[in-house]
C-alpha cells in the first residue's frame, strides 16, 4: 500500500524536487482546480497534495507557505463556484453536468437542507461533493457572509487534513526508518488520529451538555433574582431591556464575580509569596528553553501590538470614529473601559513592587511587573470591543469572533511568557483584572440599548483597524530590533582559575550539573574540558565517532517505533544553560547500543589562559536500530561495555597525545533521582589540550 501510494505521488513530487520556487504557485493551483465546478470531480488534486506533504516532511519547502497556498487556493476556488450558483441560479439545470447527471444536484441539494449551514463545511471533506457545495450553497440562497465564516474555517482544516499525511510519510522517509518499522508506525499514526477524533467528539458532546446545563441555571437564576425583592439590587445591576440577552447578563455577573475574586485571590498570593508563586520560577526557565529565532521574531511582534501606547492609538481611533456617528453613549463608555484598565493597572503596579525577571539583556519594559499590562489591556480592552457590537452580529458570526478573539489573547499571554517579561502570576493576574473591568462596564453598558446601523458598524470597524493597522506598523518597524536585541537571554557567568579547575574534589567544590527544561537539575557532568573543541572532534571522528544530528522528527519516529524499556533518546534536544550542544557525537557499539557524548558551553571563563571552559555529558543510549542514525555496512555483536568514560578516554588517547587527562572523584554526591544520571560513578574527567 505505501508502495503504491509512493508510485502514485512520484511524478508531481520529482518536478516540484526540482522547481522548489514553484511549490507555493503550484499548491495554491492544485487547491483551486480541487474546488472549481465539474473540474474539481476531475483533477486529482488529493493524492497531489499529499505529495506536496512529503515534501514539506522532507524538510524540502515550508510548511506555513505551502498550507497558506493550499488554503488561500480552495478559498478563491469556492468563492468562484458560489458566484457560479449566485449568477446561473436559474439556468444551472440545465447544464450538460447536471443534466446529464441529475442526482448530482438533488443529491447535493437534499444534503444542504438537511445539514443547512454545516453543509458547506461537511461538503468539503465528501469526495463528488467538495467542489458543488459552493455552487449548491448560493442556489439555496445562503448569506454571503455565513457563507465566508464556515467556508474559510472548512478551507483551513481541509489544507491541514490533506497536506498532513505526506507530512508523516516524508518524516519518515528523512528519518531513515527501517522498512520493517514502518507498517507499526503508520498504524500508530492511524490509531492516533482516530483516538483524537472520538476524543475531539467527547470533548464537544461535553460542551453541548455543558451549554445547555448552564443556560438552563442561568434562566433559573435570572427567575429567581426577578422573583426575589432582597435581590433588586442585582437585578438593577444585570438589567437589560434584550429580553434575549437577558441570560447573558447573569453570565457577565458569574464572570464579573468568578474574575474578581480570582484576581484578588492571585494578588494575595503574589504580596504574601503564597503556594502559587512557587512554580514561577520553573514556569520561567522552561520559556526561556523554547527559545529560537524564529518563533523570538514572532512573539516579539505579537508583544509590541498589545503595547500599551499601541492599545491606546486603538483606543483613540474608534474614540474619534464613535464620534464622528454620534455614538456618544458608545464612546462613553468605550473610554471608561480604557480608563478603569489603564488605572488599574496603574495603581496595582504601584502598589505591589513586584519585580520583573531579570534574565534578558535589555529592559522589555519599565514598572513593575504584576500585574501583566498587556494582557490586561488586550483582555479589556479587545473583549469589550466584541461586546459593544454582539447585539448586532449574528450568533454564528459571533462565535467565530470569539474563537479567534481568545486565540489572539492567548498569544499574547504566551508572548509575555516565552519572552520572560512576565511572570505566571502577572499574566493570570493581568486576565483576571481584564476581565473583571470588562464585565463590570459591559453590565452597565447593556442597561439601554445603542442602536447602531449594521452599516455603520461595518465602516467604523474596518477603517478603525485600518487606521491602526497603519499605525502599528509604524511602531513596531521602529521598535523591533531593539526589543529583539533586549529580548536576548543571559545566563549567569563566572571566572575560575585555571589551577583551581584542574584541582578540584568533592572537598572544595560541587560537581556541575545539567537541568531539565524547569531547572531542575537532572544529570551529573562528567566531562570538563579546555581546548580546541575542533581538534577534539577530529580524533573522535577518526576513532570511529559520527555526527549526532538530534532532529527531533526522527527522535520522535523512532520513540514511537521502539518498544524496549531501557534508556531512550530524548525526544527534545539536551540543553545545558538553554543552550544546544557545541559537539554532540556518537559511536554504535553492539545491535542495542550507543554512546553519546556531548559538549557544552559552560559559560565559565578560564583566568589565565583566557578560554572557556566545555562542561560535557558522555553516556549510553539504547538505539533500536543504529540506522536510525546512519546505515551499517554490517551488524555489530553484542559486547561487554565498559564505562562510558574510559570508553571516551581511550578513544581520544589511541595513537594520540593531544590532550592531557585527569579523573576526579566526588564521593560525597550520589547519583541524581532521574534515569539520566544512571551513568553517574561519582567521577568527572577533566581534559585540557597539550
């Protein structure tokens, strides 16, 4: 079957391996061929798509492009086909197709009213129904704009579902996996995805339930609160004349409540040091190990549009356009919003001294540090946007709206994380506070109702962003590089003698330890040295050492091929101070295992000569099959291994006297509670070049 599938892909995949430029312009293409009328019933363009997947898995283009074609492509081809059905609404029977085939178009008709919106989002998961769903879509006479929200949601998960199987398959393929593990790991793969979906299916019959359990009290409640005279004063705080919305208002009330009490409880651990700011630290540490390049320049946007000088320029436009309509009730309160979260915000800073964590090479930002501004603001200030224009946006519309809103507030707490401006605390304190001031305006905002032309809203909201859009731009080009820069991270250094170095014991000094991604320290290091680094890997090289490429696509491939119990590979790369190591060699030494060694920067200088110092873990890893890392010409037989470290030793000594070695004990210090320190026999082995 992977055979087949192989020979079926082989063709578009050896064309694209040689026009990579065209990759994105094909897939946007293929994508639209699969979603026009008539000519998407012909074009192959699933089985194409996957072998744009493998590609993508082979680490030959980008995924984020690739999948932004594909989507970008289905999407144009839909809104085509629904023109299509809006323009020949009373001539599309007679279409050869059609005519020819007249249960196409019942078929497809009978399936849009029995399913109404959600057809044109099942439709494109059905085979002969993807590309006449559109087409069936306008001729029942579906709204545009409910058209676009599924339409594109449907576009995004089918680019995904598609693409993602070439994914898995050219992972595989790069990752060099046996091909007697490839059946197991495909079945995996499968078993995975089908666990996800009924869980997915579980989790949404949960939210249903959930749903309709608390609109059920929330009606409850609300009856109780009109029927209670004690409670008129909560009645005149939740009063709405929507008698629709009236619901709602209790839900504003739960949330007003539920985020006040949350925020104070979290204020109170923050100034007393409760149980809650314990993890700070750990939750700190495992950001600062998820650092690379890429995702620091995207984070880093995302951080400087919930600045607050970006908010308020927001803040300001829509001020002027409310205005400018006459929306004087909207504006009111729109800039109460602003000014309750902006002084809040404020005044908390002030009055808790918390400080910031001090682990970046510039200052991301001046004040205090709880609790999180930017998140506070973006949660007020973005949730209460939504609110002022919910009575007039359809139900569906709105849903999407808040979909998307949560995602963007979730990248923005995670920004503020993963750039170490903030801690745990500051940023749920920051939501809570958000939140709280949110729901408090909105429940006096909803008392009267602000009539607003759909219109109206349209324009104002468009222009609004427009004009901020503009606006922000600006700010980050000229902010970028320098929060970039401040954004670096920077661990602690120190000076060491170089006689204190070579004379250390368990007596006068600890041995060095490697931590885990939450600064727990989880292995032992065994090997310091001083030199050339290169030299070093030449002699290992000729001694029969190889490259150690710790992709994590393969690690992953293999973990989940292999069955024994003994030490793995780690999925994630070995980090010593948040750093990749410097030298990361192995040797295969029987059919089970290997021996890996690795060197690290241990940001300790050597005073004099003015050097570094390489802090170094060698140990054993089992391998299922050494092919995971290179092919062997010829299996190896099973040996008595030695340790790791006379094993490193004799390696770099054979026919060779560059380094002068030492081996120090440390008797006092026991083996660490992890399976990584296993290895640990209380002795280091200092290396220094001749």
């Amino acid at each position: 079957m992977f055979e087949l599938l192989i020979e079926h892909i082989k063709p578009a995949m050896e064309w694209l391996h040689t026009h990579p430029h065209f990759a994105y312009i094909t897939t946007f293409f293929i994508a639209l061929l699969e979603s026009l009328p008539i000519i998407g019933l012909i074009v192959p363009g699933s089985f194409l798509l996957i072998g744009i997947g493998t590609l993508i898995g082979s680490g030959i283009i980008f995924p984020l492009q690739t999948i932004l074609s594909a989507i970008f492509g289905a999407i144009v081809g839909d809104f085509f086909g629904f023109w299509v059905g809006h323009y020949y609404k009373d001539h599309m029977h007679h279409f050869w197709l059609f005519k020819r085939w007249p249960k196409l178009l019942q078929s497809g008709e009978a399936f849009f009213l029995r399913h109404g919106g959600k057809g044109v989002f099942l439709g494109r998961f059905i085979g002969p129904m993807r590309p006449i769903t559109p087409t069936i879509a306008a001729l029942m006479k579906m709204p545009f704009f409910h058209f676009v929200w599924v339409d594109v949601l449907s576009a995004i998960l089918w680019a995904i579902a598609y693409i993602f199987p070439g994914i898995i398959v050219g992972g595989a393929a790069s990752a060099e996996l046996p091909p007697e593990v490839m059946p197991r790991f495909l079945l995996i793969i499968f078993l995975s995805i089908v666990v996800l979906t009924i869980f997915y299916w579980i989790i949404r019959k949960i939210a249903s339930s959930f749903s309709a359990f608390v609109h059920y009290y929330e009606q409850r409640i609300w009856a109780f609160i009109q029927h209670t005279p004690r409670l008129h004063i909560i009645k005149k705080l939740i009063y709405t004349p929507h008698f629709s919305e009236k619901e709602h208002q209790v839900e504003l009330l739960f949330v007003f409540v539920f985020s006040l009490f949350s925020f104070l409880f979290i204020t109170y651990q923050v100034v007393t040091h409760g149980f809650l700011t314990q993890d700070n630290n750990a939750i700190n540490y495992f950001f600062r190990s998820l650092r690379t390049s890429v995702i620091s320049n995207v984070v880093v946007v995302l951080s400087l549009l919930a600045e607050k000088r970006v908010v308020g320029i927001l803040v300001i436009i829509f001020t002027l356009f409310f205005v400018s309509q006459r929306y004087y009730r909207i504006a009111f309160f729109w800039l109460l919003n602003a000014f309750l979260i902006y002084a809040s915000t404020w005044l908390i800073k002030i009055g808790t001294h918390i400080p910031r964590p001090k682990d970046t090479q510039g200052i991301l930002e001046h004040g205090w540090s709880y609790p999180s501004g930017h998140v506070a603001l973006s949660v007020a200030i973005f949730s209460f946007l939504i609110i002022l224009f919910s009575q007039h946006i359809p139900r569906v519309v709105r849903n999407y709206i808040y979909s998307v809103l949560s995602t963007f507030l979730m990248l923005i707490a995670f920004s503020r994380l993963y750039l170490n401006a903030h801690w745990l605390t500051d940023v749920l304190g920051g939501l809570f506070l958000g939140l709280t001031c949110m729901s408090f305006i909105a429940l006096i905002y909803r008392h009267k109702i602000s009539h607003i032309k759909i219109k109206n809203l349209i324009i104002i909201t468009c222009l609004s962003f427009l004009t901020w859009f503009s606006f922000s731009s600006i700010f980050i080009l000229k902010n970028f590089n320098q929060s970039l820069i401040n954004s670096q991270l920077t661990w602690p250094k120190s000076k060491m003698s170089f006689d204190e170095w070579w004379n250390q014991n368990d007596e006068n000094s600890p041995p060095l330890y490697r931590s885990n991604r939450f600064g727990k320290p989880i292995q032992t290091i065994n090997v310091q040295f001083v030199g050339d680094i290169d030299l070093l890997q030449k002699r290992l090289l000729r001694s029969g050492w190889r490259i150690l490429n710790e992709n994590t696509f393969k690690t992953l491939f293999y973990r989940l091929t292999e069955t024994s119990t003994s030490t793995t590979l780690p999925i994630l790369s070995q980090q010593y101070l948040g750093q990749m190591p410097l030298l990361s060699l192995y040797k295969p030494l029987d059919q089970k295992n290997i021996i890996i060694f690795r060197l690290w920067n241990s940001n300790i200088e050597m005073m004099p000569p003015k050097t570094i110092l390489f802090a170094g873990t060698v140990n054993y890893y089992h391998a299922w099959s050494p092919r995971l890392l290179k092919k062997q010409k010829r299996p190896l037989k099973t040996t008595i291994l030695p340790s790791p470290l006379q094993m490193l030793l004799h390696d770099i000594q054979h026919k060779s006297n560059i380094v002068q070695p030492k081996i120090v004990q440390f008797k006092q210090y026991p083996p660490l509670n992890d399976k990584a320190d296993k290895d640990w026999r209380g002795l280091v082995l200092l290396l220094k070049s001749r």
